[in-house]
C-alpha cells in the first residue's frame, strides 16, 4: 500500500493502517478526499470496514475503485 502524498492527514495515516492488512493502495491527493484501489476484496467489505471507523464512503467509482470523503 501507498500514499501518494507525503501530505497525509492524521485521519488518512489512520485509514492507511486500517487497510495496511487488506491489500489496497491508497492515494491521498490533497483536499479532504482520497482514492482507494483494492484488490481481492469487493466494495462492499471494504466499505463496512472505513464505516466501523465513521469513515464516509462518498462513492464506488468501480468494482475496484472507491472515493472516501471526511
């Protein structure tokens, strides 16, 4: 997993380790939104777990492609 900014908030340092074990690459672009690519996981896993840490999934761009919003 990667962030792409070295600008990473405390929140998307957070959600990087979250997913550290889940085999995703993260992107965090600056502004309050970032892009996660994930593999081997459907949305709907990835999803319950940004939720059961009150991370907004704004939406799934495709089947391996989400935005998250904070």
């Amino acid at each position: 997993m990667k962030f792409s900014s070295e600008k990473a908030s405390n929140k998307q340092k957070q959600l990087l380790e979250v997913l550290s074990n889940h085999c995703c690459n993260v992107f965090a672009p600056e502004g309050d939104k970032i892009l996660i690519r994930f593999y081997g996981y459907k949305a709907k896993q990835i999803k319950s777990i940004l939720e059961e840490y009150s991370i907004k999934v704004d939406k799934v761009r495709k089947y391996d492609d989400m935005e998250v919003i904070y």
